[in-house]
C-alpha cells in the first residue's frame, strides 16, 4: 500500500482518517464564524441605511418602463397587460418588477447572495398540491429568479404589503405595521434556522406550524377557506370547464377569448412535440406515469398581470380513463433583474435556457415543488413546464381585513427567510440581521416610501391611458 493511501486509510492516533477534501462538501472543523461574518457588515452597511430610497435622474417614467418590458412579448396582448396594472396602484408593482430592480440597485446591499425569487410581492404566496395530493404553502412565481441581493425580496415585500393593506383600506399605520411585522418574521426565522442542524434547518417550519410560528392565528379562517377552494382547483375541473367531447371519445379545448384560444394547428404541433424535450429534463422516475397519458389538444392562455404578453399554453393529456393531466408550456423571459445586477455589485450572466433557470431556482427556494417541474423549447425559445391548476390557491392581500394584514406579513416574512436559507448561510443573515428591530424599522420606511413612489407611477400610467398614450383594454 502505498503512503499516500496508507494515510487515507489509518490516520493519526485520537483523530479521524485523513480523508481527501471533497469538492462541494465543506470542511470540518469550519473556517470561520458566519453569525460574527454577518455581524462585521453592519460596519459597511448600518442596519439603518435600508430606509433609503433615492430615485436617480435615469429612471424612467411608468410609461417608458411599461413599454420597454413589453418587447418581445406578444404586441395585440400589450393593452390588456397595460389594463391590469392601470387597475390599482398593487397591480402595477406586480407588472413592474424591473422597474423596482432599478430602483433597489440604487439602495445599500450587503454583498451577501442568495437565490431570490425577484418578484416576492404578496400576491405570489400561495398554496400547491404536493405529489401526494397535500397542501403546501410558500413562494410560487419564480419567473424572474436570479442570485442576487437577499434585500431585494424582501424589500418588494414590504412595499407591497404597505400597497395591498391600503387597496384593503386598512389605516397607514397598519400598513407600515405589516412592512415591519414582515420583516421582523424574517429576522426571527433566520435566527431560528440559524440555531438548527442544517439538516433540520433545511426542512423546518413545516405547514402545519406556520400559523403558530408566525402568531397568525387571525388569519386561520381565511386560510381554510382558500385550501378548500384549492383542493378543488384540479386540472380536472378545469378541464371539465375549458373542453368539449370529440368525436373519438376525446376532448378539446374550447374558446373563451380573450383569455383561452385555440391555435392553428402547426402552432399546436409545435408545442406537443416539444414535450419530448421536456421529459429529458424530468427525474426518469416521472415517465412512466406521463407514458400512461396522451396528449389531445393545445391552446392558447393569457395569465397574470406581470406575465401577459408571454406565450403561454396549456397542453390537455388524458390517461386510458379519459382523466384529464393539463400542462402549462410557459415562455421564460430573461429575469427582468438581470440589467441591474451589476450596479448592485452582482454578476448577471446569460442563462443557457431561461426556462431551465427558472425551474432550477424554484427548486433551490421551495421545500416541495411540482413534481412534473421541468422546461423545453418551442420554435427557438425557451419555456417551463409545469402542472396547471395543481391544487393552486392564494391569498389576496388586498382583501383582508385590517386585522389579518399583519399574520399574512408576518406568515409571508417567515416563508421568504425559510426560501433564502436554503442559497444562503441563514447564520450570516441573521448575523447582519440581528436582535433589535432596527432593520425591520428601516425596510418599513423604505416600503412607505417605495409605496409612495408606486402610487405616483400608476397615477402617471391611468393618465396616459386617459391621454391616449397608451393603448389599455380593461375589464378582462
């Protein structure tokens, strides 16, 4: 036996054996400490120093910003996109994350990364089916993830809780109270993921204590009602809403313009044959169950506020009893984040497949996610795949009572730390973070401020909309 493995195997007496250092494992002991890494930051960038907003001579207006997220995307769709952000003032932060990515490359980062959803407003919280038919509640929109600053979620968190609770007609000091409530959620579950086994860190917070971990106790009634509504939400109810019968014992889609279409059938072929790409992409432990089901039809559907415009279908697959299994063939976009990247001292590097990062960076945040998640590609550009109506429910924060804002921001608060932790030391968050509130005090006069700022964009786009400048279908 040679030294080298001799050393390997034996070791010295009162130590374990001299193993090699395996890339993408860490070392033990561990070099450092992240909690006092984290705590140094302060130093460079205060706590304090959150509460800016400072809006630069480049920054466009909310129309400019409108139009230039539009390119690219399907040019008869832009009114009824530009219609629903002109709705209120939460809609149009939900259309406009590359407009607040502009505005946040301009505020205090401490350089520490991690996966961020880039859209985490309060709308794209919500409730999916796991594999086995239960309820899981988390993030659940990742078109625009990218790694870059953990401030930045939070921040349009925040701000949109300030933007729902006031379309509520909650009070502003309420609003400002789910900002930092939200906030605070976030520091406190970082310390408590902080504290754990990685292993137990990784997995924590299950469901079921979500509610008591984040006192939202208030909120329980609403969230019942929405599993109710969620355990219904089944590709077979909408299937059994949006199809006809055929000839062959089969069905089809049928029109409901503007939001569902049938498409011509070279468009249709097109998307079916790329399912074969798709399944390259799933676990091998998924064929077998897409083998047991056929595809009968394609058609077009309009979704979100933010997405409109985007080629989106859904792909209707039936099992030998007739059992409908509907897909949604997404178009990923680059992430609106990426331009502004760079100015906050990230990389921002071109994505082989933009569908293939956003179901790759959902997985690094969620705890379960879609088992059929994958992506492809449709006449030269990139899609995801996944499971539509998938047991899929969600909170409107904009309809909650004054009393439950604060549970669903502190629930949502919660939900983004357990998200970052799993890309990011959650000790060296919660280092920087701290005990005191005085990050939670900052975040929340940004989000007053940021607010604000939105209000005053979406007055700007209805007046344009009333101007003539551009073009709004409403009532959609």
């Amino acid at each position: 036996m040679s030294d080298a493995r001799a050393g390997v195997a034996e070791g010295d007496a009162g130590a374990g054996p001299r193993l090699p250092q395996v890339p993408g494992f860490g070392r033990w002991p561990a070099a450092g400490t992240p909690k006092e890494e984290g705590k140094a930051l302060r130093a460079r960038v205060p706590r304090s120093a959150h509460a800016a907003l400072d809006l630069d001579a480049a920054r466009p207006d909310a129309v400019t910003a409108v139009e230039a997220s539009s390119r690219g995307r399907l040019p008869e769709l832009a009114p009824l996109r530009v219609g629903r952000m002109a709705a209120t003032p939460f809609a149009f932060l939900r259309g406009s994350a590359g407009l607040m990515a502009h505005d946040l490359a301009r505020t205090p980062v401490t350089g520490t990364g991690a996966q961020i959803c880039g859209d985490a407003h309060a709308a794209n919280f919500g409730l999916y089916g796991d594999a086995r038919g239960g309820l899981v509640i988390d993030l659940n929109d990742f078109d625009e993830t990218v790694h870059g600053p953990w401030e930045w979620d939070l921040k349009r968190l925040a701000a949109s809780l300030v933007l729902a609770g006031r379309e509520a007609g909650a009070d502003e000091d309420v609003c400002r109270a789910a900002a930092h409530d939200a906030v605070g959620a976030y520091r406190r579950t970082m310390r408590l993921l902080a504290k754990l086994p990685a292993l137990d860190a990784w997995n924590a917070i299950a469901d079921e204590e979500l509610v008591s971990h984040t006192d939202a106790h208030d909120l329980v009634g609403t969230l019942e009602r929405v599993a109710e509504k969620a355990r219904a939400n089944t590709s077979g109810r909408f299937a059994a809403k949006s199809t006809e019968r055929t000839e062959d014992g089969g069905r089809r889609f049928v029109d409901a313009p503007p939001v569902l279409r049938r498409v011509p059938d070279a468009e249709a072929f097109a998307v079916a044959s790329s399912l074969e790409q798709y399944l390259a992409t799933l676990p091998a432990d998924r064929h077998p169950l897409l083998a047991r089901h056929a595809v009968h039809d394609v058609a077009f559907r309009v979704v979100g506020t933010g997405s409109v415009g985007t080629r989106s279908y859904v792909v209707l697959l039936l099992d030998h009893r007739g059992e409908p299994l509907v897909l949604q063939v997404k178009e990923a976009r680059p992430s609106a984040l990426v331009p502004h990247l760079p100015a906050a001292g990230f990389d921002a590097p071109r994505a082989e497949h933009e569908g293939r990062r956003v179901v790759e960076g959902q997985k690094r945040m969620q705890v379960i996610s879609d088992s059929l998640l994958g992506w492809t590609t449709v006449d030269g550009r990139p899609y995801q795949v996944r499971q539509f109506r998938n047991r899929k429910g969600s909170v409107d924060p904009a309809a909650l009572a004054a009393d439950q804002i604060d549970d669903y921001a502190r629930m949502t608060g919660a939900l983004l730390a357990r998200a970052h932790s799993h890309s990011a030391d959650p000790r060296l968050i919660a280092g920087y973070c701290g005990k005191n509130d005085e990050l939670d005090e900052a975040v929340a006069a940004f989000a007053v401020a940021y607010a604000d700022r939105t209000e005053a964009d979406h007055t700007d786009l209805v007046a344009a909309v009333r101007a003539g400048r551009i073009a709004a279908e409403t009532g959609v």
